[in-house]
C-alpha cells in the first residue's frame, strides 16, 4: 500500500508539474480538506456566502483564513500533503493566493456524472478527512443555513439513516477505510456529525443560530480552535471510524419537485424516490444524477 501510495503521488506531482511535498524523514500521511462556506465563522445570512452580494468578499476571506488554520492543524499532525477541495456552490470561492503555500487546491465543478462533488480529488491514498465550514441538513432544528446538496432536496437516506453533506462526503471517505477527523460549522452541524458519522471525531461549534441570526465566536478564537481539533484528529485518526453502512444501499429520496427517474429507480407510496445497488458509488451516482 505504501508503494502504491508513494507511486500515486509522483504520479500526480509529474501530472501537475510540482515537486513531491513528502518530506524525506516523515512516512506519507495525506489529509483531505473539503471547505464549504455556510458553516464559515460568522456567517448567517445566504447574501454572505452569495458572490455579487456587498458582504461576500468579505466572508471568503474568512473562509479562507479559517482553511489556513486547518491547514496548519494538519502540517501540525506530521501531514506530508494536504489537498484543499472547494465545497461551495460553483467551487470556486477560497482566495488561493492567500493559502498556506504547502497544499494544492481543487477548484472548479464536478463532470455532472460523478458522485464526488465536494470530495473530488479524494481517492484510497489519503489517510484522513477534515470537513471545514459545513451546516446541517435540510430542516435540521436551531441551524444556520442548513440544506442538503439540490436546493429541491427535503431529505435523502442511505439504507433508512439520513444524511448531510458532511456524512455523504464520509460514505465517500469510508469507502476506502477514511475517517472524517474533524468537522467545523455551526452548532447543529456538528452534533449532526456525532451523530451520524462517529461519536468521537473532532468538532468546532465556531457559531450557534440565534432567534435567526448567529451567536459566534470570534474569527481569531474560532481559528485556534480549528487549528488545534484538526491536529488532534490528524494524530488520533486510528481510533476514529470511518463512516460505512452495510451494502446493499438503499436510497430514499424525497425532492421538492418531481424527477425523471433513472433506470432502475423507483416511486414509492410516500413519493420518495428509491435506488438500491450494492455498490456505494453507483447508490451516490443514480442520487446524485435525480436530486
Ligand atoms: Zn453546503
């Protein structure tokens, strides 16, 4: 594995013309940070996270110096290479130049067709995730901004438990034994997390909804914060377990507006749309292709 692993990343490193980050005395450790922006310190309103809108530049710096602290957490841990994924709408938000200058970022929209979306770059070779700005699922009680992926989509679940976005990108993870180590976002994201994905990985609560504003903490305080869970989840990534369920999985999905559906899905009674496969990536691909 270790091999391959080696052999992969000089791959990628020749493909994007950089030279291997690994550094000669410590042993590779890859850490994967998906960053979205309405779970970003401070943020409470969709204009903030809205490119165009006044207050916008503003929380993508923001965003971008809360992503410097992750990316500092991880270095911290002995990570060899990080790779930054843009996770918000149109994946094209953090202030790159601004970056911690060790990662490499991927930017930019998913091909329709692929399931990764706000994990794509993510493959067998990482050792660990951290989810970065995330919120709660659609309707999930005292959140700031919650939604789950389409704006059409009320819910969807992965044989009868359901998902965020956060734990979709864990499915992912899990796939390849991959623990997600830390999730940073508002309050009700981050007991979402522990709920679902595992009781004890690293969160920061770096806000709280209020009466439909937000209580939060300062930036500097929040960042500190971010820095030091994502070193602590890094270092204990062995005793945190990566989010799988059992195959065959069973999708249900309910959107607001009525689908084509794709081969092989199916109505029910309820009018949730259901897919079952018992391969993970073709169950997140049919949801991914109707929602
Ligand atoms: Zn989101």
């Amino acid at each position: 594995m270790q091999m391959l692993q080696a052999w992969r990343c000089a791959l990628l490193s020749l493909a994007l013309g950089v030279s291997s980050l690994a550094g000669a005395a410590n042993p590779p450790l890859k850490v994967f940070i998906s960053v979205d922006m309405e779970g970003i310190t401070g943020v409470y309103s969709a204009k903030e996270v809205s490119r165009g809108e006044p207050d916008y530049p503003y929380f993508r710096e923001i965003m971008t110096r809360d992503t410097n602290a992750a990316i500092e957490g991880a270095f911290a841990a002995g990570a060899t290479d990080v790779l930054v994924r843009e996770g918000h709408g149109g994946m094209n938000h953090l202030l790159i130049d601004m970056l911690d200058k060790r990662v490499r970022i991927v930017r930019g929209p998913t091909h329709p067709q692929s399931m990764m979306v706000m994990m794509e770059g993510f493959d067998d070779s990482f050792d660990a995730v951290v989810l970065l700005g995330y919120h709660a699922s659609t309707n999930y009680p005292n959140s700031i901004l919650p939604h789950t992926m389409g704006k059409e989509v009320v819910y969807f679940k992965v044989n009868g438990q359901s998902q965020s976005e956060g734990s979709y990108n864990a499915l992912i993870a899990g796939r390849y034994d991959v623990p997600v180590v830390m999730l940073a976002g508002d309050k009700a994201a981050c007991e979402e997390a522990r709920k679902i994905i595992a009781p004890n990985m690293e969160v920061v609560a770096v806000k709280e909804a209020l009466n439909g504003g937000v209580i939060t903490l300062h930036p500097q305080t929040a960042r500190k914060l971010i820095r030091d869970a994502t070193e602590r989840g890094v270092r204990n990534r062995a005793s945190i377990r990566p989010y799988k369920l059992t195959p065959p999985y069973a999708i249900t999905m309910k959107v607001d507006e009525p689908r084509k559906l794709m081969a092989g899905a199916s109505l029910n009674a309820a009018g949730e749309i259901e897919f079952t496969s018992p391969d993970l990536y073709q169950a997140l691909n049919a949801m991914v292709q109707m929602w």
